[in-house]
C-alpha cells in the first residue's frame, strides 16, 4: 500500500522512522495509530498489517535505534575499547531521540537489533575471560548502566525549560545555601556539585565499571585461580 499524496510504499521500516519523527516532534502523546496514519497520509488501519499494535511498535521503534547505534560499529582488539564504545554508540543515539528513550529504554525488544549488540557485549566478555552466568551477569551492569544513565538524562531532556532551569539552579542555589551546621558536607561541596554535568558523570560511572571488570578478568587469569 502506498502513503497518499506520495510515492513510498508503506513498510514497517518506514512506519518505524516516521514514528520517530512524531516522538521527537509530539511526545508519546503523538504515537497513536490515528495520528501515525494521518502523518502517513494512509488509513490507520493500514498499519494493523506491519504491527498488531502499539507495543509492538513501541519495541520496533527502539530496536532501530538500537541499530542505529551499531551503523560503522567494529569491535576492536581490546575488550574494554569495544565496550566503552558501544556505550557511548547506544547513549548518543538515545539522547538524540529523548522522547523515544523515555518510553522504551527498559524494554527488551527480542529483535535482530538487540540480539546484535548483546552477542558483541558477551563476545568482548569471553575475550576478557568470562563465560556463563558470569558473562549474563556482568552484561547486564554494562546494560543496565548504558540505559539507565541514558533514561535519566532523557528524562531531564523532556522536562520544560523552567523544570530543566530550576533543577539546574538547585544546585547553585538551594543546595549552595544548605546549613553547615545542618549539611556540613553539602556546604563543602556545593560549588563541585554544581559544575558536574551528566556527560563527566557517565563517563566516571563506565571508567568505573570497566576498572572493576578488568580487576575481576586480571583476578581471573592470575595463578592458582
């Protein structure tokens, strides 16, 4: 079926990359089957046939930018590089698009994108040296961080501007006024709380994470082990 007033064909891919453009555009609000449709220029009940419904398209939506993150990935020789890598890779597309992380980050999409990238995380952990319920273990830290740093800083991203600037002033303000006598480790660190934005942050907490697994991998390989 072809979209009125154009010449594509109607396809799961691009109903998935027009949804995109709603969210981006409208929020979650945007993606109903009536609105997609009017975008699209087809009937909504067109899109029954790609997708039963809308969690199904929900879990399409983020499985693509999944892929996204993985278009002229290479893992490289260090485990630890590849790693560190596609965290950044999936962070970045995911604050491209913050309405979209906001409603699927915590889903798990069991699409060809996913199955992707989680079989390249365990791969870069056997090379490290861990196997089995180790290696699901500790793919779910990396996993885990990766998404939940990207849906907090999603989640500040939606926020109106005067939510954004007073969460933002808090820190210089409020946090900066705290009572010695009170908070006595606020008051002598409310200048430094002030100065961190999200991306140091996440940069700290993967260092972090990385150390603490290549501690465990060393651990792993020394004798007597």
């Amino acid at each position: 079926m072809r979209a009125k007033g154009n010449h594509r064909t109607l396809s799961a891919d691009l109903i998935v990359t027009e949804c995109l453009k709603l969210l981006d555009l409208q929020g979650p609000g945007g993606l109903t089957f009536r609105r997609i449709g009017s975008h699209l220029g087809v009937d909504p009940t067109a899109l029954y046939r790609h997708f039963r419904n809308k969690d199904e398209l929900i879990l399409a939506i983020m499985d693509h930018l999944i892929s996204q993150a993985l278009v002229g990935f290479e893992p490289d020789p260090d485990w630890r590089a590849t790693l560190r890598d596609l965290a950044h890779r999936s962070r970045k597309v995911y604050l491209a698009h913050p309405q979209a992380a906001v409603l699927g980050t915590i889903r798990v999409t069991r699409r060809e994108g996913e199955m992707r990238i989680v079989e390249t995380i365990l791969a870069a952990l056997a090379e490290a040296g861990f196997e089995g319920e180790e290696a699901a273990r500790i793919y779910r830290v990396i996993d885990d961080l990766t998404l939940a740093f990207a849906s907090l800083d999603a989640g500040f991203r939606v926020l109106n501007e005067d939510q954004q600037r007073k969460d933002v002033g808090a820190w210089s303000k409020e946090y900066a006024l705290a009572d010695p006598s009170e908070f006595p480790l606020i008051a002598g660190t409310a200048g430094h709380l002030a100065a961190i934005d999200e991306d140091s942050t996440f940069e700290l907490a993967l260092e972090l994470t990385l150390e603490a697994i290549a501690a465990r991998s060393g651990a792993k390989k020394q004798p007597g082990q």
